[in-house]
C-alpha cells in the first residue's frame, strides 16, 4: 500500500486546480494506494487564510509525523499557493517525506518574472529541492528547467471522465465559456465578438458565461454594448446546473491570453463540444486548428469572429471537430490513464525511497 498525503486547496474554492483534485478524489479504482486530503487554502480575506493555513499545517505535521505517508503530492500555482506549498515541502522533506510539486499555475512566468533576483533564486532552490515536479505538458518542462536545470520533472496532463459514447448534441445552440471572468480568460473579446457577429448569428443563439470572477462588470459591459438578448447566464455554475449548460452547448469558446492545460477544454471536449480558443500555452497540444478546433492569436477578434460564424453555421463541420475532439480525449486524456501514470509514479518514489 502505497499512503499518499495530498494538499491543495479547499473542494469549496472554484477553479481548474481544485477540479483535477475533486477528479482524484472521486475517481473509485485507487486499488494500492491510500489517500488522505488536506486542504490548505480557502477564499478569505488574509488573516483568516493565514489562520486556516496555520491549522492545515498542524494537522499536516502530525500526519507527517504519526502516520509516515509514502509521498505528499502537493498541488501548486502561483504566488501565495507557491509559498505556501514551499513552506509545506521543506518541513516535509526535513521528516524524510518525498514530495511532489504539481504544478497548475496559468501566469507562473508572469510570477517568476516578477521576482526579484533573490526571490527568483529561492523558487529555483524549491523546484529543485522537490523529489518531483509534474507540469501539464510537454510545453511546461521548460518552465522548470529552465530556472532549475537539475529538477526532476514529469509530463502529466490533465485528464478528464468520458462518457461510453460521445454525448454532443448536434442541434444545441447555445455557446459556451467555462472560466474565471475577466481579462486573462478573454471574457471581453468574446462580448466584443458577439457585438460585431449579432446581426449575422441565428436568432435562438445564447451564450452562457460561467465562472465566477467579474461578473458584475461582465454583465455590466454586455448591456452597455447591446448585447444582453444574446447572454442567458453570467455567473458560477457547477454541478447539475454545468452538466446541463454543457449538454445544451453546441460550441466552447476560450480566448485566453494566459492558460497551463485548461479543464474547461478537456471536459467540454469529453462531451464531444468544438472549441475555439488561442493558441497559447499547452492548448495546441489537445485543440489542432482546422482539425478538432479553431485556434486564434490572444486579442484577434477578428478571427474570433470568423470561427464563431463559420462553426455556427456549419453543422457537419461541428460534428467532425465533435468526434476527433471526444475521440482524442478517450484515447490520450482519459481518467484511468492519467491515474494508472500517476499511481506509476508514487511507486517508483516509495521504492526509491527505500
């Protein structure tokens, strides 16, 4: 039995790090591996958050200490969650704990960058002291090596759960956007883009903007331009309310200037729904343009147009981007595949260990 200690942030908090770990979690075939959850992050003001941090901490040293897990697979992104993780791993690597940093931080350049020279050296000193890195992509293992030469790192991606038989349904005419609401995501292109396009889309056409971040100043900007008759939800959405959002779906659109491996793509590709979305980051790896998506620079709205339009009013076109987009996610991004590499992985640390 491999014993697994497994940190990131609470199941409450919303985003794409906290839906991999909900994917772990529920996933029911863990056969040799025990694992035991440990939040260390909530959505608080600062003095609650070091209070909560402070308990986590606690409880996460004496399970360190009582219960001797295997590995901590530490789920990571920028800024205060990178602190906080290299705070937890060197107290846990000072118990003889083999940790893992898995990184999921979408402007972790923008952080690193912003360093100072002593700041950017004591990052460098933690992605090395980590027994392992795990980034999403191929495209990531430079983000670490190039700042710590001799850090281990490993490619795994995301991965998502896949229906039996791609679920898309070909009459759906609602478009989606699954993401924090705000610049970064390019929330506002899109509005923007469904601004120049209204007059030539279909009238029964809705978009639904699902995150939680702006959207006071979402709806806000969609009324000052107009378009308030095309957008029937801004807001949240998870669970059942999300699960039908994306059955009534007939397009994903994410124009992001910022991304790792988003899950919004993957899960909306397991449903068999066609993206658009920018070719940034790792998304070209999972979205190949003209194939099973359409990709566009960050900020081309233009373009943005022109593939809301042409997949919009093309049908056989969304049911082939459909099949090659729900196929690739059965072949290379299922659950089971990325959980098998992954339960690979702490056994390889717990024999290295010994």
């Amino acid at each position: 039995m491999v014993r697994i200690l497994m940190c990131s942030s609470s199941l409450k908090v919303k985003g794409g790090m906290v839906s991999v770990v909900k994917n772990y979690l529920n996933y029911p075939h863990w056969e040799g591996v025990k694992i035991k959850y440990v939040p260390t992050h909530i959505e608080a003001n600062k003095f609650v958050l070091m209070a909560y941090f402070a308990v986590a901490c606690i409880r996460i040293l004496w399970l360190a200490l009582c219960e001797r897990p295997d590995v901590a697979h530490l789920h990571v992104a920028e800024r205060g969650s990178f602190y906080r993780k290299a705070f937890l791993l060197r107290a846990l690597r000072r118990l003889g704990i083999r940790v893992i940093l898995h990184h999921h931080g979408a402007e972790f350049e923008r952080f690193y960058n912003s360093l100072s020279p002593k700041g950017k050296q004591y990052v460098n000193k933690i992605l090395r002291m980590a027994d392992l890195n795990i980034v999403l992509s191929r495209r990531l293992v430079s983000m670490i090596t190039d700042k710590a030469p001799k850090a281990k790192v490993q490619v795994l991606y995301n991965a998502v759960y896949a229906p039996p038989a791609n679920p898309y349904d070909i009459k759906a005419d609602n478009v989606l956007f699954l993401g924090r609401l705000g610049h970064r995501k390019g929330v506002y292109d899109l509005l923007e883009a469904i601004r120049r396009t209204d007059k030539d889309l279909p009238e029964g056409v809705k978009f639904l903007l699902c995150g939680d971040g702006e959207a006071e100043e979402v709806s806000r900007k969609a009324k000052a331009l107009g378009i308030e008759h095309r957008i029937a939800h801004v807001g949240w959405s998870d669970g059942k309310q999300k699960e039908d959002f994306m059955k009534q779906s007939m397009i994903n659109v994410l124009p992001s200037y910022n991304e790792g491996l988003p899950m919004a793509i993957l899960e909306t590709m397991a449903q068999g729904i066609p993206n658009i979305s920018t070719s940034i980051a790792s998304i070209p790896e999972v979205l190949h343009d003209g194939k099973n998506a359409f990709l566009i620079r960050p900020g081309d709205v233009d373009a943005l147009c022109r593939c809301l339009l042409k997949l919009v009013g093309d049908e056989d076109l969304r049911m082939a981007f459909s099949r090659k987009s729900y196929g690739l996610i059965k072949e290379a991004f299922s659950l089971d595949a990325n959980i098998h590499k992954l339960k690979e992985l702490y056994a390889d640390m717990k024999d290295n260990a010994q």
